[in-house]
C-alpha cells in the first residue's frame, strides 16, 4: 500500500478543518503583530534599532518574533516568554527528581504544563516592564514616559504574550503542527518577502550583482537540503525482544525493533544558547556608552573572527550539554530491561547505558560540526559578497525542522485516514462474502 499524496489532505474532512482552523490562528497571530503598542513612536524605535541594535539581544528576539519587537506591537514578546518556561521545566527536570518523577506520569504533566503558564506569565510582566524601561530610553521613542506608560506597556504585552501561548496551544491541540513552533516558523517566513525586495532593489542599484546572487542562493539550497538531510538522519540501534508467555496460553512472539538515535538530538538549541551568550556584550555595550566594552564588543561583531571561533566553540559545547540534559541512557536501559529487551552482544542494565551513552557521544560531534558549520557559512558569505539580507542558520534550521514535523504530521493522518478506508472496505466485502455463504 502506496502512502497518499499531500494533494489529498483536504479530501479529508478532518483534516481540512485542522488546517483551515490552523491558518486562522496564524492570520490572527500576524493581524496582532502589526497593532502597535499605546504610546511607542514605532518609527524611533526601528531607527534606534536598526542603527545601534544590530548583533544584540533584541535582534536575536526580534527575529522570534517576527519583527513585533521593533515594531512595538501588542505581540512584541512574541511565543518565547512559553518557550523560555517550557525549557527551564526541561532543564530542571536532570536537578530535580520531583520534576523528572512529574514528566513520567500523564497527571504530572499536567500540573507541569500548568506551572509553565503560570511561569510564562510571571515572564511576560518581567519582560514588558524591561521593555517598557528600554523604549524610554531611546530618544523620541515615548512621548509621555513615566507609571502610567510603563503600566499600559505591562498590561499591553502581557496580555498579547498570554494570548499569544494560548493561540499556540489551541494549534496543538485543534490544529495541526506544534503551535510555538508554527508562530516563530511564520515569523521568519514574513521576512522572506521584504527581504526579496531590498533584493531586487540592490540588483537596480548595481550594489549587487546577479552571479553573486545565484552563488548565494545555491548556498542556500546546498544549506537547506544538508538541514534537511542531519534533521531527518539517525543512527539505528537494533533491539531484540524475545518471545515471552503471558499466561492463560497467550505468546507474545519476539520482535525485532531499534531505536533511532538523532544526528541532531539538540536541534536548534546549541546555536540559539550560543547566540545568545556571545551578543551579551554588544547589548552592553549599545546601551552603556562605556568606550571599554564598546572595543570589547567590536571583537564579537558578526565580522570578526573571534566571533567566529568563539561561536564554532560554543556550539560544540552546547550540543553536547543539551543532549545530555534531555536524553537519558539510563532511563532508556531499565525500560529495555523491564520489557524483556537487549541490544544484541551488549548486557542489560549499565553495560547497555553506557554502550548507548557512547554512540550518542560519538554521533553528537559531527551533529555539533554541521550545527557550526550552518551557523558559520551564512554568515561568511553574506559578509565575503556584503548582501542586502542576511539567512542565519538559526532560521535555516527552524524552518525546515518545523516545515519537516508538519509535513509528517499531515501524512501521518493521510495514512490513518487511508487506513481506517481500506479497512472499512475490506470489512464491507467480507459481510457481503458472508451474506452469500
């Protein structure tokens, strides 16, 4: 049985309404990326950022959410205050055995997803006050700054970031696709089209020229199909189960299974913890006047080497902490052992994790060296032919990893769909066979 097209999914009544429930979220989600905060002249800030903002903290963030930072919309927190308290839940669950035990029962994760709303929340009215401190710092940015303008700037943002979580809670559960990731992937994609015009504009201006462009772009495409290629890679650990009697006669037959080991456990992760560390500097700097951090910060522009050498490091280091923090090889080896299974040649129990802690090892350094190289090569290139627009391997890696789980997501209820017909099929002909007999 062949696996049915992608042109099919709105022949499927259900998934048709998970989609187009998907696309109104979406369009509700950019409407309120484009409503501006009371009182923030828009235009200053997007100056202020444009010159002095470039390679710091906010420019990570702005890019998350969609350009609602710079724009200073209702959704200028964006997904990512959820974001931020879903992965201090998963950081803390190594720490502390409460958490991990509340990850391994379905009634525990309830109570974590809710102490991860009421994180995000506590999030949100942080960063809407700093946000509010930081735009009342920017000459011309606020007319009238002051408590009152501060308290509209929390409620404003706080109540856009609540709203922005639930949207993209509703998308997992009534769409289709994880919703926070949909969020951040249409926030990037909206820059694809501003983007392609400054494009346009640099060609008439003779600024750039077109072979420069077709080697960029097939750059591009070799970075896009190689993301493609590690997302979807993984080392196949062969699992032997043997045969086991259940009792009252009943045999449950051996099988033999494995478990996939990614290339790219840590996804995205690395770079963006990377990034975030090696800008700290720069967002000093932009903001102190201080004429010793600002040397210092001109050695961690995205043009020097030491940034780029610094980066390659910190990726490395961080693919291989956040694989740890969020794989487990001994919990992995007593569940093998409770259900009967084996690596073939290797000894339940320890031997097991530790033979599987050592292939993770191993696959996680060329996982990290791609993660680095994607990371570096965008960057090296944009500034060897200076173009208009820059494609950060961050966004490469987002975009693809979350276009790959949706379109997966989609065949996956093709299939079933396709499935449960041909079943109701072949039970219809067996009762007609019947009728007959």
């Amino acid at each position: 049985m062949t696996a049915p097209r992608l042109p099919n999914l709105f022949k499927v009544p259900e998934l048709k309404e998970k989609i187009l429930f998907t696309l109104l979220c979406l369009v509700v989600y950019r409407i309120g990326a484009h409503i501006a905060t009371p009182g923030v002249n828009v235009q200053a800030l997007a100056d202020f950022l444009r010159n002095q903002g470039q390679g710091t903290l906010f420019s990570l963030y702005d890019l998350f959410a969609g350009g609602s930072f710079g724009r200073a919309t209702v959704f200028a927190l964006g997904i990512m205050p959820y974001i931020s308290a879903s992965i201090v839940f998963q950081l803390a669950a190594p720490v502390f055995p409460v958490v991990d035990k509340m990850q391994r029962d379905e009634e525990g994760r309830k109570k974590l997803t809710q102490w991860t709303r009421y994180l995000t929340v506590v999030l949100c009215l942080f960063q809407a006050y700093g946000y509010a401190l930081f735009t009342e710092q920017i000459p011309g940015a606020v007319a009238t700054p002051g408590f009152f303008f501060r308290l509209t700037t929390v409620l404003t943002l706080t109540t856009g970031g609540v709203f922005v979580m639930w949207l993209g809670e509703q998308i997992t559960e009534r769409g289709i696709g994880n919703g926070a990731s949909l969020l951040i992937f249409f926030s990037i994609v909206e820059r694809i089209w501003p983007e392609t015009i400054r494009t346009i504009d640099a060609l008439q201006a003779r600024s750039l020229t077109f072979p420069k462009l077709i080697i960029v772009l097939a750059v591009m495409v070799l970075v896009v199909a190689g993301t493609v290629a590690v997302t979807v890679a993984a080392r196949r650990i062969p699992i032997q189960i043997p045969r086991k009697v259940m009792g009252r006669g009943r045999i449950r037959e051996g099988q033999k299974t494995f478990i996939p080991l990614r290339l790219n456990t840590a996804n995205v992760m690395p770079i963006i913890f990377a990034q975030s560390l090696i800008i700290v500097p720069g967002t000093i700097a932009a903001f102190s006047g201080n004429q010793t951090l600002k040397h210092l910060a001109e050695y961690f522009s995205v043009t020097s080497p030491v940034y780029l050498i610094t980066s390659a490091l910190l990726i490395i280091f961080f693919a291989y902490f956040y694989t740890s923090i969020i794989f487990n090889p001994v919990d992995l080896a007593e569940n093998l052992k409770k259900q009967g299974g084996f690596i073939p040649g290797v000894k339940p129990g320890a031997a097991t994790a530790d033979y599987i802690d050592d292939v993770l090892s191993r696959i996680t350094f060329p996982g990290a060296i791609f993660l680095t190289v994607v990371a570096m090569l965008p960057i090296v290139v944009s500034n060897t032919f200076n173009m208009p627009f820059g494609f950060g391997g961050t966004a490469l890696l987002i975009v693809v990893g979350v276009a790959l789980d949706t379109v997966t997501q989609v065949q996956q209820h093709l299939l079933l769909r396709h499935y449960d017909g041909f079943m109701k099929e072949g039970r219809v002909k067996f009762r007609g066979r019947q009728r007959y007999m």
